[in-house]
C-alpha cells in the first residue's frame, strides 16, 4: 500500500476531516480531534497491504509526560492508561500508542480508533488537574508503601476540645512518627475551606506534639495544581507544621524521618 493508497483509503471513509502526508516512510494522517491543550492529534502509518501500523510515535505520552511535575506515573494513572488502551485494542510499546491492521478495507477504523485512543489518555491530564484529595491520598500512600513507610490512615485522634480529627496518614518510621495531612483541590475557593480545616486540627491536637512520644506535623501541599496563595501556605505551617510539597517526594519521605516537634 503506497501514500496515496493510504490517503485515498482514509479519504472515501473518513471524509475531508482527516489529511494525508508522506513523511519519511510513513504517511502522516492529521485527525480532527484535539488534546486538552487544543494540539491536533496525528497519527501514522507504516507498512504494505497486510502488515501497516497505525501509530501516534509516542507523542501522546510524550505530552502527557510534559503535563506532569513527576517522572513518573501514579499507579493510579498506569491503571487508567492501561484500561484506555484495552478499551480501545492498543498497544502500548516503548510509550507509542499502535494498532496493527491486516486488511486494507480496515485501515480507517484503525487510524480512527488509534486518534480516540490518543484522547483517551491526554484527558488522564484532567485526574492531575482536578483529582480530589481523597485521590492524591491514594497516591501518597503508595510512595510510603513503595518507600517502605509504616503508616496508618486515617486514624481517629481526639484533639484538646474532645472533637475527633483524622489526619490523612500516622506515619513511623525507626526515628520518628508524623502525622501528615493532605491539602488537594483543583478549586480556589475549595482551598480557603482546607487550609481552615487543616489549622483548626494542628492547633486541637497540638498536645501530640509534646513529650517523649512527640509527633511531627507535616502539611502536604499538592502544589501541582495552581491554587494555593502564600497566605494560605503560612497558615498551614508557622508555628503549626512543617510545609511539604508533593513535587518533591524524595524531601517529603525524608521528612518523616526528622525526630523532635519542632517547625519552621
């Protein structure tokens, strides 16, 4: 199958709304679907007759990739890629989203459900945007389990006004123990209401803080997501805790190692 049997197949099914290229080896198809961002999506083919390869070349994970503070995927999101991909029957090799298609009459399809796939997983952009803290707790734990971290979650603590606080995570490590709460919201306004939340528990279970079994406070910041002023921030830890910040895993696993009650 040359270029322009690639683009007069894709053209009788798909319509004016998708465009072909010759690029290199491969032809180029410009999809009219978008990621979140409003980047076109292409996608690309390979191959002769019964053994073509529709393929995005890695760019969609590529750009994911670009969104995110970590390195790396929350198991979380390598769950929800993985399901995308099975929805959709791809593959997933050395980050490139492909399909392999046998018949040439299916070649539309295919190049279709590749660009769907592509979208698909761009929009796990939307669970490092908007995710709840409930989530962003979800993959704390993971990196204590990962960093071999004794904790508890949630556990019920009476504070000095005898109402019952749950701290998101009682850490243990051989040194120390630390209580961490988990401040995550994608909206402003949700932000003012944590912040409060989280002051009015440091200062009802200050007592925990106080003698030989004292305990670190540690607030958590998701500072992904841009909605924290300073104001909030120094809230959270003047005098109260020690201020944390989700993209720096390796200083926050440190932390909880630090014996004392002391903050900044």
């Amino acid at each position: 199958m040359n270029d322009a049997t690639v683009c007069d197949a894709i053209g009788v099914a798909l319509g004016g709304f998708f465009s072909c290229q010759a690029v290199g080896p491969r032809t180029r198809v410009r999809t009219p679907f978008l990621l979140p961002d409003g980047d076109g999506i292409d996608v690309y083919v390979r191959g002769q007759d019964r053994d073509l390869v529709v393929s995005d070349l890695g760019e969609t994970v590529r750009w994911l990739r670009m969104q995110m503070v970590s390195d790396r995927r929350t198991k979380r999101q390598e769950v929800l890629l993985q399901d995308a991909c099975l929805t959709h029957g791809l593959e997933l090799f050395r980050g490139m989203l492909l399909a392999r298609c046998q018949r040439p009459e299916e070649l539309a399809a295919t190049v279709l459900r590749v660009a769907q796939g592509c979208m698909r997983v761009a929009d796990l952009w939307y669970t490092l945007r908007f995710r709840s803290s409930e989530s962003l707790s979800d993959e704390v734990a993971d990196l204590l389990t990962d960093r071999k971290v004794a904790f508890d979650r949630r556990q019920a603590l009476p504070g000095r006004s005898s109402r019952v606080w749950w701290p998101d995570f009682h850490t243990r490590t051989e040194k120390a123990s630390a209580l961490v709460c988990v401040l995550s919201t994608g909206s402003r306004a949700a932000a003012k209401g944590r912040v409060n939340d989280v002051v009015a528990a440091w200062h009802d279970l200050s007592h925990l803080r106080l003698g030989p079994s004292a305990m670190r406070f540690v607030s958590l910041v998701d500072d992904t997501l841009d909605v924290w002023g300073d104001e909030d921030l120094r809230l959270v830890s003047e005098g109260l805790s020690t201020l944390a910040l989700w993209s720096k895993p390796d200083e926050f696993i440190d932390l909880l190692a630090v014996t004392g009650s002391a903050h900044p």
